[in-house]
C-alpha cells in the first residue's frame, strides 16, 4: 500500500524509453523535487504499484541497468 501524497503526482516518460510501445519507464520528478522520494512505474500499468526509492537507491538501479559498478 502507498501513502497518499499531498498534491497530484504527475508521470513523465522517461527519456530513455523507446517509442515503440514496449519497455517504457514514468517517473514522477516533480515529487522527487519536492519530496525527495523518486517514484517509478511501469506505463502500461499506470494502476499498478509504483517503485518509491531514495535518491541513493535510485542512482544505484541507474547503475545497475547500465551495466557498471559502483564502489
């Protein structure tokens, strides 16, 4: 279950995502800037459960998804 946030979450394909209807990512960077928590969702379950990470925790899934290491 999630909590309920304070003001509308707004979703934004991620720039990494193809146009062509299969892999795509939505985060929701207005409440990162706000709440510091990073929200990730798979678009073609917009009613699903959403990801929510920390800055930190983000930054390493980005690491990891690239194939690179971190110390």
């Amino acid at each position: 279950m999630t909590k309920a946030t304070p003001h509308p979450v707004i979703w934004v394909k991620s720039s990494y995502s193809q146009g062509n209807g299969g892999e795509c990512l939505e985060w929701a960077p207005a409440h990162a800037a706000l709440t510091g928590e990073v929200l990730l969702r798979d678009s073609k379950a917009p009613h699903a459960p959403h990801l929510t990470l920390t800055p930190a925790s983000f930054a390493g899934l980005v690491s990891l998804a690239k194939g690179s290491r971190s110390a």
